[in-house]
C-alpha cells in the first residue's frame, strides 16, 4: 500500500525559509517522478515543481522558481522541497505526490508565512 508523508511545515517570517521532506513507501520511489503541490486557503490545487525519477529533470513553477529547490534522495525513499524566501502568498498546505498519474498522496503539511 503506498504511503506518502509530509514534514517539515511550520510558521515562518517572510523572508524566511523551510524544508519540506516527504517520506514514501509501498511504491518504487526511485522509479517514480515525484511532485509537489500545493493549496492555499479558499483556492484551488496549485503545481508547482516536479523532479523525475533519476533526478536530472526539474521543473518549477513561475511562482516559485528561483526559491524553491526540489531534491530527493532514492536511498532514503524521500522527496525534499527547500523554500527560501518565503512570502506570504506561499502561505498552504503543501502535498507530495507521484507524477504524471497522481493517484498518491499525502495528508499535507501546513505552511504559514506571516509576521
């Protein structure tokens, strides 16, 4: 059965920075292009970075390219997402799943960024 977990999440001041993690199981992770998406309060499901199975294709979103960073580690089934920056528009609950099908999940993470 696979399982995705978020971590990381937190209040954070704008400006500031927060790493995300996203442990998987059930699955072959090393196999699987991952994503995260992400919803702000009141708004629909928002893409914004994917990385491929072997970690040589990314690609971000016009929102958060060149502040946030996605990596993963195969020998640890876990997929990361650095954010840097941070304003509050980027305030969500933030979710891991695989890419392209997207028929797994996680529970979420919150993320507020406010001062």
């Amino acid at each position: 059965q696979a399982q995705l977990v978020e971590s990381g999440g937190g209040l954070v001041h704008p400006g500031g920075s927060l790493r995300l993690s996203c442990a998987a199981s059930g699955f072959s992770f090393s196999s699987s292009s991952m994503s995260w998406v992400r919803q702000a309060p009141g708004k629909g499901l928002e893409w914004i970075s994917l990385i491929m199975a072997g970690g040589g294709t990314i690609r971000y979103a016009d929102s958060v390219k060149g502040r946030f960073t996605i990596s993963r580690d195969n020998a640890k089934n876990t997929l990361y997402l650095q954010m840097d920056s941070l304003k509050p528009e980027d305030t969500a609950t933030y979710y891991c799943a695989n890419a392209p099908r997207y028929d797994y999940w996680g529970q979420g993470t919150q993320v507020t960024v406010s001062s």
